[in-house]
C-alpha cells in the first residue's frame, strides 16, 4: 500500500527517453487504492504549466494553488506507471472540479 490517493500531485523523478528533460516534475495519482495495493504501483498523469493551449486529451487545473502547483497548470494526456520509491513529495491534491474534470478526460482518452 502507498501513502498516495487519486488525485493527489506529488513531484516524480521523471527520466524520459530524452535526456534533457530529466528531472522532478508534478504529476497526478490516476490510480486507484486497489491497483496501488495489487500492483504496488501508482498510475500517474504528468502536469505541465498551463503556457501552451491544451492539447486534445490534457485537463486544466483551474485551482492550480490548492494543487500545490506554483503557476497555472494543466494535466498532459501522458500517463505512466512508477513505484512509489520514484515519488519525492506531496505537493496537494486536486479540487473536486479539477478531479472530475481530469476523471472525464480520462475516459475519453481511454474510450471508456
């Protein structure tokens, strides 16, 4: 079991194939308790500043402050699998809105 629930934002070591975006960055629980507690792994959606216009799939946080987030924010339509071990911190959680906006992209972006 984690310490982590769906939607809390917490800072990840992010290591993508290109190395030059290595590094803590803000990322959102998607997974529930009971994936976390099977699998012993967190399903999470990275969080990029909100300076670009969203791209299909992405979700806004509109109360970016709440999250623990420094500047306006939206959730990628990224996801990735990490063990907790990858987790730094908690920095918040999402608002009820945010987490039922992102709950909506998430199904479309999985067709569920």
């Amino acid at each position: 079991m984690t310490d982590y629930s769906r939607g809390d934002v917490v800072l990840v070591y992010y290591r993508p194939l290109t190395a030059t975006q290595a590094g803590l960055r803000p990322a959102v629980v998607v997974s529930s308790e009971t994936y976390q507690q099977g699998r012993g792994q967190l399903l999470l959606a990275l969080v990029t500043s909100a300076e670009k216009r969203p791209s299909l799939g992405d979700t806004v946080i509109r109360d970016w402050n709440e999250a623990g987030l420094i500047r306006e924010s939206l959730v990628a339509g990224v996801l990735l699998t990490v063990n907790p071990d990858a987790i730094d911190r908690k920095l918040g959680s999402l608002s009820e809105k945010d987490a039922q906006s992102l709950e909506s992209s998430l199904r479309v972006n999985l067709g569920l």
